[in-house]
C-alpha cells in the first residue's frame, strides 16, 4: 500500500502547511522534513493540511517531505516509566542526553521505555482461558513499591491460544496470544499504545467520598480535596505554587506521582528529580522516586510540545489508575499550558477570544479536568486520578480567563496570596478567598476514621478566621485598644491559628507532615484555650492576665515540640491551659 505523499507548503513557527495527496486525517502523527520531526495534524482541507510540530522547525523548508505514521499521536505505556523522567512528547530525558548531550536533538524518535531490559514476568492465564477487557494476564515488579498489572485493554476479547514462559522478558516480546471472536489473533505484551487525547475506559464513575490525605493542615483540615478530585492552585509569581505542589507530590496518600512540568523553569524540574531522589517515602521507606514519574516541558522547550504534555501525563496516570492504583497528577502549570495553545490558535490564524486565548480554552480545560476521577476499573478494582493544577495569572489577577474557567472545571480552589508569601507564612493559601465543595461529601469519612469531632472543630476555626477578618476592618480604623474583651479574644485567637495551625514549615522533620489525628488534637487545645478565656473575659477580667501566662505563645509552638507518633505529649499542653486558666481565676476570687 502507498503512502500518502506530502511535502511543506509553507513554515510559521511550530505550524507547517503541507500538500500533497489526500489521505492525512485529523490528529493523525507524522514525521516532517529530512530529519523527521514529529508533528500532528490540526487541521485538514482537500489535499492541503496544517501540521503542528512540536520540536524547533528552524532549517525546515519548502519541498521537504512530510510522512503519516498513519494513527494518532500515541505513546508506548509499560513497565519502565516509574523512576524515569520525560519530556512532554515522552521521550525518556536520561537516554537523549547519552545520545546527545544537554540539548535533545531534533528528530531524535525514541521509545517510551528501554526496550532492552528484561523483566521478571508471572503469567496468570493459560490456554484455553476466556479473557475479556480488563482481565489481569501478566504482571512484574516494576519498582520495590509498585506491581506492574498488564490487563487486556478495551474492545478486545477470545481464548487464549498461546501463552510463554514465567521468567524474564522485555516489553517487545510476545507473552498471550488470544484469538477473538472473529477469528483474528491478538498478540499481548508487557507494552501497549494508547493515544494521548482519548480517554482511557472505566467500568464505572464512583463518588468522591474519601479525602486525599496531604499531611498540611490548611489543606486537610480547611479546604480537603477527595481522592479522583480536581483542584487548582493560582497565585502569583513567587507565591509559592512549585513548593505547595512538591510538598503534595513528597505526602500526599497516593500510590503514584505524576509530576507534570508545563513550561516552568528548568531548575524547578531539577529540584523536584534530586529531592524526590533522596527523600524517603513516609510508609514504606523507600526512595519516594519509586513511585514519581515526572515530565518536563520546560519553558526553553518548544511550545508545541508543551501543548501536548498534559494529555501525556493524565494518559500515564489513567494508565496507572487502571491497574487499582490511586494516581495524584500536579500540572505546573496549565496558564503555560493555554499560552501555547494562544500561540498555536495565533499561528493558525483562528479568531482570538478574550485576552486573545482561543475561543476553546474552557472546553479544553474541562477535557483536561474531567478525566480526574475515582473509578471502577474494567478488572474490578477501584482507582483515582487525582489532578492538582497549578495557575499562574499575570500579576495574580484572578479574573484573567485561564483562573477563571479552571473555576468552573475543579470544585478545591487554594488560592496563594502574595502578601502571606512575602511574610513567610506558608502554605500561602488564603484562607478567606479559598474554599472546598467537596467538605460536605468528605464528613462521614471524617466522622468514621479521624473523629466526630473534627468536621465541628474546622467549622469553629473557620467561623474565628472570618470574624478575625470582619473584625480588622474596624481595627484599621479605630485601633485595637478601643474594641471590647470578647472581640480582644477573636483577634488573639485567630492568631493563635494562623500562627501555630495554618503555618507549616516544610523543611522541619516534625511539621513538614501531620497526620489527621495529630491535625484534631491541635484543634482541640486551641478551642479548648478559646472556651477557657472566653468564660474569663465574661467575667470582666482582662484578656491581658490570661496571656501574661504565656499560654498562646506555648500552644503557638506545639506543632514543633510534638513528633507524629508520641501525641501522648499532647496532655502536657492539655495540663498547661488547665494551670493558666486556674492561675487567672485565682488571682480574681
């Protein structure tokens, strides 16, 4: 069968118009020029086609010849992509750099995985076995934490004719060999193809009912996103949306990490691959890089690529999902991401929209958003794809068109504040403009493994928080002296929170993780000082003695002095309010 024929037309930028014979179909991938590019068809009319290219097309010139490989843009998924590190058309980073050094070559086609290495490989069909879409025929330890499953992907179904060895293989080689029900054999292997831009099936879309524990107060006990949620994370330069992410990359409950660079800085990547190295993963102890995959699309890449990288890493965390495994994907950040598309939309010559972003930047951001989700896999299990998007609006301006349609597509929205930044206080997440729809869903949970009393507990912090908030305003007008005890004590109160709940350090051994238990606790003592005080200032005696007792800076330094696993250390703080509150009301009888 002859290929289509087509050469370029015509170059601007990272889109070429080619000619030639008809045949190319939308999104198919092609190979461009001499030194074979690779391209994706964007747009086709009669024997004309636009190809964005996603690697530089300086040298590329008329007449050069453009090859369809004849099936969508896809990538090669399989034992081999945790530990690795890709760009944002998964070509493994580590292997282009032997081949040629710090700056990948253009036309440097290389597969997802090493094609060269064997795996210990247990199959779990034999001959004669009907098998259907999602049925488990092999397996192999991928990394000390993680069991690769190997399933029979969707629309594929028959006996099984043939099956090799247990023992080492690679992922090329023939493991099942299944006939279907046509007649048509199928051959199975460790490795598959799926385009980037369809979704993977599910057997079922289950509730988000449990949350996907972070170890950051704000986050768990605040603003929680359940587990196959979406969340976004908007701020300004230097808010600290990359630290925000590392530290739920480093803690969260997920069994995989897919940590997407998108057209932010180099050494962001860099420091994310040599933390993640060495930092051990809290529950089993080992190295927290055996279960990340990252992808890097930085900014000195080309923008098409980075267009594509989103759909290579929510393809690779499906993948994962649908082994049973809960997946958390951070995209950093999908503002790079939809400055590429404006950039492509502009090179096609499209009618712009607002603040010229194309006019489907909300229809792509929900294709993005919605394929999160907690699931029923084809083979039974259950599994979730947890998306944590960062946004990076212009002068963090909240109205800008990217912040705003990503509103519409997550239900966790942390947004960073420049001024807690510029304070140190971190997690900068603004505790007045952020919110969680997903609290509510979440409270059973809560009430079954952590406690009942800590949906209470959150709303009673988050009631003080607003009051503090509403109570500033008259400060700045009038001074604190002038206002009342009650209100004296809302303000120290919701300093003790922001201070000692809300701040977290991530480089301290004991507060860069806090179990949920631990969170309640917390909560606990500072109401309990809160109730205790606010019996003594109804009894007109000033706020001032309780807090000559050193009581609020004492409790302020709790979340340093109590490790994780000893929170019997909790009764002495418990004692401590006991002691000041007595020594307050004896010096007034």
């Amino acid at each position: 069968m002859n290929q289509p024929r087509y050469t370029i037309h015509g170059i601007n930028g990272p889109v070429v118009k080619v000619t030639g014979d008809r045949g190319l179909a939308m999104m198919d991938m092609v190979h461009v020029g001499e030194e074979g590019l690779i391209g994706e068809v964007v747009s086709v009319d009669r024997d004309a086609a636009t190809v964005q290219v996603y690697e530089d097309t300086a040298g590329l010139k008329p007449g050069q010849p453009v090859v369809s490989q004849g099936a969508p843009m896809a990538i090669t998924l399989g034992p081999g992509l945790l530990t690795n590190i890709f760009d944002g058309i998964a070509r493994p980073l580590k292997v282009v750099q032997d081949l040629s050094g710090p700056f990948i070559r253009r036309g440097l086609n290389l597969p997802s995985l090493d094609e060269s290495r064997q795996w210990e490989v247990t199959l779990h069909v034999k001959v004669g076995d009907r098998v259907s879409p999602g049925t488990l025929y092999a397996s192999c330890p991928e990394t000390p934490l993680i069991v690769h499953r190997c399933l029979v992907p969707a629309g594929l179904s028959g006996s099984v004719t043939a099956v090799a060895q247990p023992g080492p293989h690679t992922v090329t080689e023939p493991l099942v060999e299944l006939t279907d029900d046509h007649g048509r054999t199928h051959t199975l292997k460790l490795a598959q193809r799926w385009p980037i831009r369809t979704a993977r099936p599910m057997a079922e879309r289950l509730p988000i009912d449990r949350p996907l524990v972070t170890g950051q107060r704000i986050i768990d006990t605040l603003f929680p996103i359940g587990k196959g949620g979406a969340a976004a994370i908007p701020g300004p330069f230097g808010a600290g949306k990359t630290m925000t992410q590392h530290q739920l990359a480093k803690w969260s409950d997920a069994d995989i990490i897919v940590y997407l660079g998108c057209g932010e800085r180099g050494n962001e990547m860099t420091q994310a691959l040599e933390e993640f190295s060495e930092l051990l993963d809290p529950k089993s102890q080992q190295p927290l890089m055996n279960r990340t995959i990252l992808i890097a699309n930085t900014s000195n890449m080309p923008v098409a690529a980075r267009e594509a990288s989103v759909y290579t890493g929510m393809t690779i965390a499906e993948y994962y999902r649908d082994m049973g495994y809960h997946v958390a994907l951070m995209a950093d950040s999908t503002s790079r991401w939809a400055e590429a598309l404006r950039e492509i939309s502009g090179r096609l010559e499209e009618m712009p929209a607002e603040e010229g972003f194309p006019a489907y930047l909300a229809s792509r951001l929900a294709e993005f958003y919605e394929r999160a989700g907690y699931v029923r896999t084809l083979e039974g299990k259950e599994g979730s794809v947890t998306v944590i998007g960062a946004v990076s609006p212009q002068g963090g301006d909240f109205s800008e068109p990217v912040t705003q349609n990503t509103k519409r597509y997550v239900r966790t929205f942390w947004g960073l504040d420049r001024a807690l930044a510029y304070a140190r206080h971190f997690p900068s997440i603004n505790w007045l403009t952020s919110y969680s729809e997903y609290a509510d869903d979440l409270r059973p949970w809560y009430d079954e493994h952590v406690g009942p009393e800590f949906v209470p507990a959150r709303h009673q912090l988050s009631h003080l928080l607003l009051k503090e908030s509403e109570l500033m305003e008259i400060v700045k007008l009038i001074g604190a002296d002038v206002l009342p005890e009650d209100q004296k004590l809302i303000i120290e109160t919701a300093k003790l929170i922001r201070v000692g709940f809300l701040q977290q350090n991530a480089y301290h051994a004991i507060d860069t993780y806090v179990p949920l238990d631990k969170q309640l606790k917390m909560m606990q003592l500072i109401l309990k000082l809160y109730a205790g005080a606010k019996d003594i200032v109804s009894r007109a005696i000033p706020l001032s003695q309780l807090k000559a007792t050193g009581i609020f800076e004492s409790l302020a330094k709790m979340k340093y002095e109590v490790p994780n696993d000893q929170q019997e250390k909790f009764a002495a703080y418990d004692q401590a309010i006991d002691a000041a509150l007595r020594q307050v009301n004896e010096a007034n009888r």
